[in-house]
C-alpha cells in the first residue's frame, strides 16, 4: 500500500509540475517575444538573484523540517513538531529580512546601479519580495513534513504559475507594450497570493494532535542541524544560479536573456527528478528512523526507475528538437541557445541515472558528508564560469553547470554506497536484469 500511496504522490506532483511548467514556459515565451533578448535578461537577473537568496533566507530549516517532522511524526512526538513549526516562521522572518536588507545595500555600493535607473528598480522590487519567499518555503515543507505532499507544492508549482500565465495574458492582448516591471508586479502579487493560499491549506490539514499539544522548542538543537542544509542549499543554488548571474556580470543582458530561455526548456527535464524527491524525502527519512533498509533500498530503486526514465525521454526530446523549439517558442534570436541546451542535457543525464542522491543523503543524517562534495562542485562551478563565460558566452555557462552536476552527483552516488549501504542508481535495477 505504502509503494502505491508513493507513486501516487510521484504521479501527481508530476502532473502538477508539467502544468506549471507549460504555464511557465507560456510566460516565458510572452515575456521573451515582447521584451527581446535584453529587456528579458533585465528581468532575469533579479529573479536570478532572488533564487539564489531563498536558501540562505530559511535559514536552512526547510530540510531540517521535512526530515524532523516526518520522524517526529513517526514516534508521536507533536509538541517537538508544533514547536518546530512556530520557531522555523520566526527564522524565516528574521533572516528573510536582514539578507534582503543586506543584498539591496551591498548591491547599489558595489555595483554601483542607481535605484532611480530601470535596472536598480527592478532589482530593488524583487528582493523585496525574499521575506514572503521564505515563509513560502517553509509551509511548503512542513507539508511535505506531515506527508501532504500534493498540497504542499500545490500553490507554487500550480497556483502561482496560473496566476501569472492568466494576467501576462491579459496584459498581452490588451496593452501596446510589455515592461519588465510589469513582470515583477505579477510575481509579487501572485508571491503575496499563495502565501494566502498556502495559510489556510496548512491551518486545514494541521492535525488535531499538534494542535493540542505543547510547543516543544529545540533551537539550538535545530540551528545545529539546519547549519549544514544551509550550507548544501546555498551551494546547490551556486551551482544552479551561477551561470545566470555570472553571465549578468561577465557579459550583456541579451545573452542572460537568451540563456535564461535555455534553463527555462531544460526545465522540463528537472522536474522529473524534483518530483520524485518531493514525494519520498518523508518516507525515507521514516524508513531509515525504523531501521527497514530493505524497504529502503526498494523506494529507491523504484524512484529512480521513473527518474531515469522520465529524464531521458526529455533529454533526447531536447538534444533533437531543441533548436526548434528556443526558434518557434521563443523567437528567432534565441536560437543561438541550441548548443548550450544540448550540454545541459548531458549533464542532467548523468543526475537522472544517479537517482535522488542528494535526497538519500539529507534524509539519513548524512548531510555534513555531503557538504565538501557540493563545497568543491561549486567552486569548480564558478571558476568555470569564470574562465569560460567570457571566451564561450552561454555555451560556456552551460558546460560549467553541466560539469559541476555530473561530479556532485557521481561523488554522492559513491557515498550513499558506502555510508547508507544502498545502491541509488540505475544501474542495481541493469545488473539485475543481466544476472
């Protein structure tokens, strides 16, 4: 019953994440037709910047809370949970607040843009918005913590993309011409949306138990445990962002623009796996607490099964038709994108045929192992960037990221083998098969 009840979770999550990714793709594809290759990479960067500060904002918590809840959950002991859901909102606040502060000041002295220039505005507004991103992400997993994984990705990867989709739309057949700041209105009034929204799902499915019971708080025990997923989740951002702000700073708008269109198509191939990851973390974290490798070793296998598959219909899809696709979608000019697509893929491969090692990792108490892998993969990642950003523009960025990928998730595979005593990979489910 559990295998099935999880691959409903999978299915659904993927279901949701492919209409939210077509929303986006739409969006994507008005803004990038409307506002050109330059305006669109004004928009880009911000948003760039502000994904990037979402995991040091949370402070970390949100791995912490989808693993401490869901074996909180496991042995009953609610007041712990109910204590961790009120401090992990206070954090957020906190931290949100003081980083937006922060990267705003740091921004206008060092970058020396004017607030009162188009660029400077944008910038301003969006990391405006970093607070409400944060209490986003940790009602998303404290959902994720009680197992309520459709709801707790339901207002991002669904609401928030259909909110934007349908007043983009609205704007793209009414008004003469698009801004980028009207972009970044709709993001802060569809951010402020789901934070409703998202509110009353969590107040709904709180369970009587945890409502009764006596917050049970553990700071400084929880601050030690989030210290290494906040570390993890700001490198892994590196990793993923740094080619985008890199590109910001080392070459034009036009090309962060055109390759933000390039991450927006590999996007289909990341969701496979990033569906995958929302619907087991809690039943991981529950089996590796009751001891039951087996069954363990069972969900991964499993998992990883889609994953691999999912991801290479996708990849092969991209690496074929991906230049019509940046051409037809997106406009002529974002052709030029092809080839960085086609590297992505590569290197997204590589992550599919690993499985959810990052997951695996984070779930057993083996974050700090992690660490030095991600630690070294960034670094490589932007010193790439580096040295091949401004010889090779976004092909360059793109050979970057898809290397840093491919080692980070080799190296995990590796210690998963070793420390957690499973095999994550495709590969169990290929030896079998030949034996």
């Amino acid at each position: 019953m559990k295998e099935k009840k999880i691959s409903k979770q999978i299915f659904s999550v993927f279901g949701m994440k492919i209409f939210g990714l077509i929303a986006q793709m739409l969006t994507g594809v008005i803004l990038a037709r409307t506002l050109g290759a330059e305006q669109y990479g004004l928009y880009a960067f911000p948003m760039a910047v502000l994904r990037f500060l979402s995991i040091p904002s949370s402070a970390g918590f949100p791995q912490v809370i989808v693993r401490n809840i869901a074996q909180y959950k496991s042995v009953e002991e609610y007041g712990k949970i109910k204590g961790m859901m009120i401090r992990s909102n206070q954090f957020a606040v906190l931290f949100g607040s003081i980083l937006a502060l922060l990267t705003i000041v740091s921004y206008y002295f060092f970058a020396q843009v004017s607030v009162f220039t188009t660029k400077g505005i944008l910038f301003l507004l969006v990391v405006m918005m970093l607070p409400i991103v944060s209490l986003n992400n940790i009602r998303m997993s404290i959902l994720r913590g009680l197992n309520k994984i459709v709801l707790s990705k339901l207002p991002e990867i669904v609401i928030k993309p259909f909110i934007v989709l349908v007043i983009m739309t609205i704007l793209y057949f009414t008004v003469d011409t698009i801004k980028p700041i009207f972009a970044v209105y709709i993001q802060i009034f569809a951010s402020l949306m789901i934070f409703l929204i998202g509110s009353l799902i969590l107040k709904k499915n709180n369970t009587i138990e945890i409502k009764k019971a006596k917050a049970e708080y553990h700071s400084k025990e929880w601050l030690v445990s989030a210290f290494p997923f906040l570390f993890l989740g700001v490198m892994h951002v590196i990793n993923k962002q740094a080619d985008i702000i890199m590109l910001g700073f080392l070459t034009t708008p036009r090309d962060v623009g055109i390759y933000r269109a390039v991450v927006n198509a590999s996007m289909m191939i990341t969701f496979v796996l990033t569906s995958v990851n929302m619907a087991q973390a809690p039943h991981i974290a529950s089996l590796w607490k009751l001891g039951k490798k087996d069954e363990l070793q069972k969900l991964v296998t499993q998992t990883t099964i889609i994953t691999a598959i999912g991801t290479i219909l996708i990849s092969v899809f991209l690496i074929f038709f991906g230049d019509f696709l940046l051409g037809y979608l997106f406009g002529e000019e974002f052709r030029e994108g092809y080839l960085a697509l086609k590297i992505l893929c590569f290197g997204y491969l590589v992550s599919g045929f690993s499985g959810s090692v990052g997951n695996i990792n984070n779930m057993t108490g083996n974050e700090y192992l992690a660490v030095r892998t991600v630690v070294f993969t960034a670094l490589l990642n932007i010193i790439l960037n580096i040295i091949l950003i401004p010889i090779y523009g976004v092909n360059g960025a793109a050979f970057a990221t898809a290397l840093s990928l491919a080692i980070y998730n080799i190296v995990l595979v590796v210690i998963v083998i070793i420390k957690v005593k499973i095999n994550p990979t495709i590969f169990i489910v290929l030896n079998k098969r030949i034996r």
